[in-house]
C-alpha cells in the first residue's frame, strides 16, 4: 500500500492530520518529516545564564517543530514523540565524543502539570532519543534525578530574569535515584534534556541541583530553541 493511500485511509479512520502541513493522514506527513533538520548545532540563549554548559538544540522553535513540540505537550499526539526523540537525539550526540557511560536526565515537570497533562512529554521524548543512540553506539540510559519543589510559577510570560528568580533552587536530585546511580560502575556523564530552549534559566537551575550533588554535566541537549536565539 501506498504512502499515499495509506495516509487516507488514516483521515478516514481517524480524522487526522499532518501538525506541519494540515495534509490529511499521518500526525507527520512524509514531506514535513522529511524537511526536519538532521543535526543540532550549538544554541547560546541571549544573556547566557552564567556557568550554563554548552547548550545544543536540533531546531529552532517555529514553523513544524513548534507544532510538534505542542502537538505531544498540549494535545498529547503520541505518534509525535519518535520523530522529537529523534531531534533530541541529534542534539545529544553531535559533536559528543563517545566514552563513559551517559546519562539522559529529563527536566522534571511539576507534578500537577503532568497530572493534568495525563503524560510527561519530556521524559516521553528523552527515552526515545535514547533508543536512537543506543544503536549509534552510546552506552546511555535515562534517570529521573530531578524533582521540582512546591510553589514554583508558569513560566509563561516571564523574562529571563523573572524566569531566573522563580527557578531559583527549585528543583533538588532525588536521593534515592543517586543511590541507584552510584552503585552502577563508571563515572557518567550527565545530559539536561528538554523539549525547548529559551532563557536557559531552567536547564541552568537543573544543571546547578545535579551539580550540587556531585554529577558531571557535559551539555544541555534540547528538540529546539527559541527562534530569537537560534543561530
């Protein structure tokens, strides 16, 4: 069968759509999938939150990946999350030398957006990169290390200083997670992972807890970063 009849035959069952095109069939037509970057390069947020590790994105945040970033996050469109896995993917391992063990650690969510959600996009999309690079030959798996403590903000609307100040100490590794940590051999290396970039304050203040209890992080590894930002 076809791509083509196969994409129909999906609409008429399913109503659905292409998130990037509005073609009717698949959530990701073959056009919009096959235009989506298939590197990651650097992507510095403007000011640069200090002491931030180097910071690398596969997309910038607009045009079909902002749609698919949504489409899992807001509507929770699961076919979404290999081809995200896949961009965060490429934004781990560009330019990563192979070596010790490595370690994906999504940015945790607040409880009560995830319960709200019904699904933690994050973790979703961190444990499909990892599927991606296992074959590539990365010795890696991913750890929820994080949590985040009671009382922080939406971060939507806030500046870069705002979003710094509410961030602030929020979030703390799990102590039951760095014990199960500790007791595999090899020093690993840590990955912030999350869907988009903007101020940085987040992958920053994550960054500063898994410090803080010891961890090596080598890079912030992202889907997209914000458009103002990239480049």
């Amino acid at each position: 069968m076809s791509e083509t009849v196969l994409d129909g035959a999906i609409d008429l069952l399913l109503g659905g759509s292409c998130v990037g095109c509005s073609r009717p069939g698949r959530l990701l037509c073959p056009g919009c999938r096959d235009e989506l970057p298939g590197g990651a390069a650097p992507a510095w947020p403007t000011p640069v939150p200090a002491g931030l590790v180097e910071p690398w994105a596969a997309a910038a945040y607009e045009a079909t990946v902002r749609s698919m970033v949504l489409g899992l996050k807001e509507r929770r469109l699961l076919g979404l999350a290999a081809p995200l896995g896949r961009l965060l993917a490429a934004a781990v391992a560009s330019e990563l030398p192979r070596g010790s063990p490595l370690v994906l650690v999504p940015v945790p969510s607040r409880p009560r957006t995830v319960r709200a959600r019904g699904h933690d996009p994050t973790h979703t999309i961190t444990l499909r990169a990892a599927r991606q690079l296992r074959p590539a030959g990365f010795d890696v798996e991913v750890r929820r290390l994080l949590r985040v403590r009671r009382g922080v903000a939406d971060q939507s609307g806030l500046d870069a200083a705002e979003r710094a100040a509410n961030l602030g100490g929020s979030m703390r590794a799990r102590a039951r997670a760095l014990r199960e940590l500790g007791r595999r051999p090899g020093r690993p290396r840590l990955v912030v992972c999350d869907d988009v970039l903007t101020t940085g304050s987040t992958a920053r203040e994550a960054q500063r807890a898994l410090e803080e209890a010891g961890l090596d992080v080598v890079r912030v590894a992202t889907v997209a970063a914000t458009a103002r930002r990239w480049g």
